[in-house]
C-alpha cells in the first residue's frame, strides 16, 4: 500500500504560540509573497500559504443569510 503524506490545515496569525508547538518556522520574508511554500527550509513541516479575502466571504455569507431571510432563496454565485 502507498503511504499518502498527511495534510493538516491550520489558521494562523504570525507570531502565534502554536507555530512553536508544532515545530513551525515560516520564512517571514515569504508570507507576504505569492510564492506557494512559506515555510523555512530548516522547518520540519511543509507550510503553503494560501490568499484569502475575508471580508468578500462575510459579506457574500450575510448577503445570502438576508436573501434566505427575504425568501428569495441562497445566491451561490452572487457578486456583492
């Protein structure tokens, strides 16, 4: 049987404690890139950063919550 390597997804914060506890060590100079891998190349764990915009997923969830509320249904798709 192949051993498929494990992925484990973490929300973190630089700085943050658990980075310690885990053995994390990101390259601060690549997290604000958009290179893939942010992790150190000493760091025992693989870390690949990922580009997220919060706010637009909030204000999509609270649109389709009010439109649901409205009874016009859930907009998957809807540009807010």
């Amino acid at each position: 049987m192949k051993k498929v390597p494990q992925t484990k997804v973490f929300v973190l914060k630089p700085g943050e404690t658990v980075q310690k506890l885990i053995g994390l060590s990101l390259d601060p100079s690549l997290n604000d890139t958009t290179v893939a891998i942010i992790s150190r190349k000493d760091s025992p764990l693989t870390v690949r950063g990922m580009k997220t915009n919060e706010e637009l997923m909030i204000a999509r969830h609270t649109y389709n919550l009010i439109c649901e509320q409205r009874g016009e249904g859930k907009k998957q798709n809807s540009k807010v």
